[in-house]
C-alpha cells in the first residue's frame, strides 16, 4: 500500500487551515497544535480512504467537507 498520496493531501490540509487561523488572528501555538490534531486525524481518514478507494474523487470530497465545516464554525464562533 502507497499512504504517500493521502498524507500529502492531510499535510496542505492543515496549513491551509493552520494559514487561515493565522490570518483570523489565532495565536501560533494554538495554531501549532490544532493543526499536528487535525493532520494526525486527516491522515487517518485519508489512509482509510485510500484502502478502500481507488478514485481520487473520495479525499476530494472529504477535504471539501471539511473546509466547509471549518468555514462554519468559524462563522459559528466568531
């Protein structure tokens, strides 16, 4: 198995949201460390989604999805 791919797509997940908490105004340690929380879980779901899915349309999907609820709570919160 080939996890190159799905940690590649976790790794420019967390900074473009580490990037975009920067830019809300987060300090960089809370920064620091939702971000290596959110790369650990990513990860993890892209790997599972890399086992069982061939296509490149499922870590597409969740990426989207995952940027809305960002963008949500973000709304939510501030």
């Amino acid at each position: 198995m080939n996890y190159a791919r799905p940690v590649h797509f976790a790794a420019g997940y967390a900074v473009s949201a580490g990037l975009l908490s920067l830019m809300v105004g987060d300090s960089l340690l809370s920064v620091l460390l939702s971000g290596a929380i959110l790369f650990a879980y990513t990860a993890f779901v892209y790997m599972v989604v890399d086992r069982y899915n061939d296509g490149i349309l499922a870590p597409i999907g969740i990426l989207t999805g995952g940027a809305l609820i960002l963008v949500g709570a973000a709304f939510v919160v501030g």
